[in-house]
C-alpha cells in the first residue's frame, strides 16, 4: 500500500524507517521531509494546505496518512479528511480536531484529566483581566511554579520560576505582553510536583490500545539539566524505575481512564497518545499529553518496536488493534542529539556535516539537515539523532558517544550527560 508521512524531523525520520521495513508497504512519501527519511522513500514538498495533501492523496492512491507534528493535528486535518466524500475512507494516523485539543489547549487537557478522575497536579487558569487573581493563586503555592502557555508553543511555553517575584513577572509578560504570543493568551497554574519525568507513548484505534516502549527524554540545553528549555537534548528506553508496578499503575490509573473519556465524550481519536508523566514517590501524576510521538524519544521509541507498524495502523479500520501481536526488543535504546551552536536560541545553518558514513553499530537520525549535491548541511537547531542499542544502558551511551564523537560541523554541541541520572 501506498503512505503518506508528514514532517520533517528527527521523529518522522525514526517512524519512516519502521514503515520501510513493513511487507505491506509499495511506495511511502514523506512530505516534506529530509536527507534522512530520503534513504527510507520519497521526499515531496506538497506544503501544508490540506486541499493540496488531498490532491496528492488521490493522485497517487495513498491509503494511509501517517501525521508526524502536532499543528497539522491542532488545525483539524482529520476532520478535513473525514468530511471530504473523496478523501474520508482514506486512514488518517492522528485525532480530530476534537482530540488534538489535548495538545492543543493545556487547559482542556486539564479539565479532561479532573473529570476523568485522572491523577495530575492541582491547578487554575488564569486571562489577561484575571492576572491579580493569577497572582494571588501563586501566593497559596509553594516554590518552585509551573505556568504553562494554554496553546501550542513549539515545546518551549512552560516556565518554572523559582521565586513569587519571578513568577509574578513571567506571568504578568506571557498575559499581558503576550510573551508566546496568541499560546499565551490563557495561562494554566499548576503547583510543582516533586519527582522524575518519563514518557509513556499509547497506539490507539479508538477502542483498543498498546502501549509502546516507555522513555526519559532530557529537555535542558546544558548538562545536569540546567540551562535553558530545548525540544530536546537526548532519550532513554526503556527507563529503569518504570518497573511493572509502575506500569501497572499508568495502565489502570491513566492510560484506561484516558481512552474511556475520549470515547464517553465522543471525541474521535485514532492515533499516538503521548503522556508526560511524573513518578512521584511511585505514584504516576500527568503533566501533559501530547496527541503525537515525542521527539526525540521516537528516535528511542521505534527502534525498540519489532513488530509491522503498517499492519497496527492498518487494524485501525476494523478497529482490531487487540488482535495485533506487538513485539517490544528487550535491549536498551538510547539517543544524543547533536545541536547547532546557539541553539536553543539562535544559530547558524548551512555548516556542512560530516562523518555520518563513519559511523559504525548505531542509527543516525536526520533531525534539522538538508542536501545540496554531495554535501549534507545544518539545517536547524537540532540536527543529528544517534541512537544504539545495547544490553545495558551504560553499553548503549558509550556507543553512542562513540558515533557522535565521529560526526562534526562547525559549533556542533551535545551533553554527555544523557542517562547518567539513572545509572
């Protein structure tokens, strides 16, 4: 059958290379996509207008679309498929418009895990005209605080300052200055919670469920985790303290409360459920879902899946998702991303890369590169994923580092710290 991929990134390079190993596929496009997922199909640039994916769909009898970020998501292109006689028997991997709120609005998600019983941090939200009132909630808190951007803010609109003065100011700029612009028009207050993160990533037809491999991503630019918020420097899977009687407690207190409220509400959702959680004293809280894989645990995540992803979208259609045998490698996989100088503020691109073909025993995942004849160039703030495997996690970083070590570009920066809390 024939694919369709949207995105560009480290993440849709990862899941183009799990659809290239599946016996059912015949052609897979990736729109736009990048030097990386060029060795898995056909890169295309068809843009973002949804009419034009739907014209290129038809064209070239696509019969699964498979959406890798959250925007195309948030804007509703389920629906457009959905509600188009040409396109709506065509299989869309993602929620409606409805479903991607989830992501797409922190305070629907919030809402949907109070009524859903799900366990999360206690919080309200706060509009320009309540910023007093924000104000005052801050003062029932204790430090440190978490103010997270209502909206989409491409993974940098959650701010944890650690004094009331602080908070105050960041509240004061995202409300009334608009510090992430229309994503900081309402803002959630939520009291910190005190332990480690992981992520916990669910398949869903709507009816049924898997859960994938679980894993740690490190988000702060410098090492120890300080520093500034990036989309991510690194990933572990699976994570060590995310043991059975953890796991146990996500399925039953989270993942079944989750997809029974989607359904109960009516909310069409076939697709990635990425949930951010946070192990408290091993107990499981939610502090976001997002309606898509995360990045770069996928580059963690996919590796590890054995088993055909084209025939789990598939299931889809039947709603058949239970009858899939899902089959998860047992060694661990890690993943460093190398970044541009600057990054996560601003950098430089077009610095030619090299080393990739030296490296040896890893998978090296495009993230922000392009292609000008021979020459592989910076493209972005992240550039390169690398991700091993081994039988521990120790054995799996020092591969790792060892790749990394081979590849180079001017300013070229990684930690070399990724997975070193849970050694």
């Amino acid at each position: 059958m024939n694919i369709l991929l949207l995105g560009s990134g480290g993440r849709e390079n990862a899941i183009a290379l799990k659809i290239k190993e599946s016996p059912l596929l015949t052609n897979l496009f990736i729109s736009p996509g990048n030097p990386g997922t060029s060795l898995c199909g056909e890169n295309i640039n068809i843009g973002s207008d949804f009419k034009t994916i739907g014209e290129f769909v038809i064209k070239n009898n696509v019969e699964i679309v498979v959406v890798g970020p959250e925007q195309p998501l948030v804007d509703g292109i389920w629906d457009y498929f959905h509600n188009n006689s040409e396109l709506k028997d065509i299989l869309v991997v993602g929620p409606s418009k409805e479903g991607a709120t989830l992501e797409g609005s922190k305070d629907f998600a919030k809402a949907f895990m109070q009524k859903n019983n799900i366990p999360t941090a206690r919080y309200k939200t706060f509009y320009k005209e309540t910023l007093q009132e924000g104000k005052d909630f801050l003062k029932t808190l204790n430090p440190p605080y978490v103010l997270k951007a209502d909206g989409l803010a491409a993974g940098k609109g959650v701010v944890i300052p650690e004094t009331i003065e602080e908070a105050e100011k960041e509240l004061t700029q995202m409300l009334e200055e608009a510090k992430f612009g229309e994503a900081s028009a309402k803002v959630v207050i939520e009291e910190f919670l005190k332990g480690i993160e992981c992520s916990v990533f669910v398949l869903s037809d709507g009816e049924n469920y898997k859960i994938l491999p679980v894993a740690k991503d490190y988000k702060r630019i410098g090492e120890g985790d300080t520093g500034l918020n990036t989309g991510g420097m690194g990933s572990i899977s699976p994570v060590p303290f995310a043991d059975n009687d953890f796991m146990q407690k996500v399925e039953q207190r989270i993942v079944i409360p989750t997809i029974k409220g989607l359904k109960k509400d009516n909310i069409e959702y076939q697709g990635f459920i990425f949930i951010g959680l946070m192990n408290v004293e091993g107990n499981p809280y939610v502090i976001e879902y997002n309606v898509r894989m995360g990045d770069p645990e996928t580059e963690s995540v996919f590796p590890r899946i054995k088993s055909d992803i084209v025939e789990a979208f598939n299931s889809f259609k039947t709603k058949s998702l239970d009858k899939i045998n899902f089959e998860i490698d047992s060694r661990y996989a890690t993943t460093v991303m190398m970044v541009a100088k600057g990054y996560p503020e601003s950098y430089e691109k077009g610095k030619e890369i090299k080393g990739i073909n030296e490296t040896q025993d890893c998978i090296v995942f495009h993230a922000g590169t392009k292609q000008e004849g021979e020459k592989i160039l910076t493209n972005g703030g992240r550039v390169i994923a690398v991700t091993c495997y081994g039988e521990t996690m120790q054995e799996a970083l020092e591969k790792c580092y060892k790749n990394v070590d081979k590849i180079s570009w001017e300013g070229k920066y990684f930690r070399r710290d990724i997975g070193k809390d849970l050694l």
